[in-house]
C-alpha cells in the first residue's frame, strides 16, 4: 500500500467510516487486482440492513474520479463484483437510483 492509501485509509479510520476505509483498501494504488478479502467484505455488507448501499456506491463512484488509472480501474472492478455477486435487491435498487 503506498503512503497516500495508508493515509486514505487513517482518515477514515478517524472518521469512523469503516465502510470508506475498507473500500479505499479495495481500490489501493497498487497494481494488481482488488484484494480479495475487501471486496468479500463489501459484498457480505450488500447483505446487510444496516449499511447504506447508496452510500456505498457514492464512495465508489467518488474513487472512479482519482487521477490514477488503478485506483479507476479497481473501483470498476470493484463494481462490477458487487453487480454480479452483491445481494441482488440492494443492488438493483442502487442501479435504478444511479442510472447505470
């Protein structure tokens, strides 16, 4: 992990947003594909009531604006695994909101 994700990653440690923190994980600044482990765990949230899938994507789609290619690249690939293997109801609900 390069300092700019460990330090993504502290900021929202402070602010409490494991949510954030682990999608920052998913969609680090190495290149190689997202680890596996964060998005399991982004995808056993899909299964969840008490996370906000909107905000979820929200945090998703604001990583999809980083200059690096990666980091782009990962929060697609990110995407399309919570598209394919996320809990089905959530996620049509959050393609519907988001037009995609």
């Amino acid at each position: 992990m390069s300092v700019v994700d460990k330090l993504d990653a502290a900021r929202h440690s402070i602010t409490g947003s494991n949510l954030a923190k682990i999608a920052c994980k998913a969609t680090s600044r190495e290149v190689m594909g997202p680890k596996r482990k964060h998005v399991d765990y982004l995808i056993q949230c899909t299964n969840t009531d008490n996370v906000s899938i909107p905000n979820l994507a929200e945090i998703l789609f604001e990583r999809c604006t980083n200059s690096s290619w990666v980091v782009v690249f990962k929060s697609l690939c990110t995407f399309h695994h919570l598209m394919s293997y996320g809990n089905e109801v959530s996620t049509t609900n959050t393609k519907a909101g988001y037009r995609i």
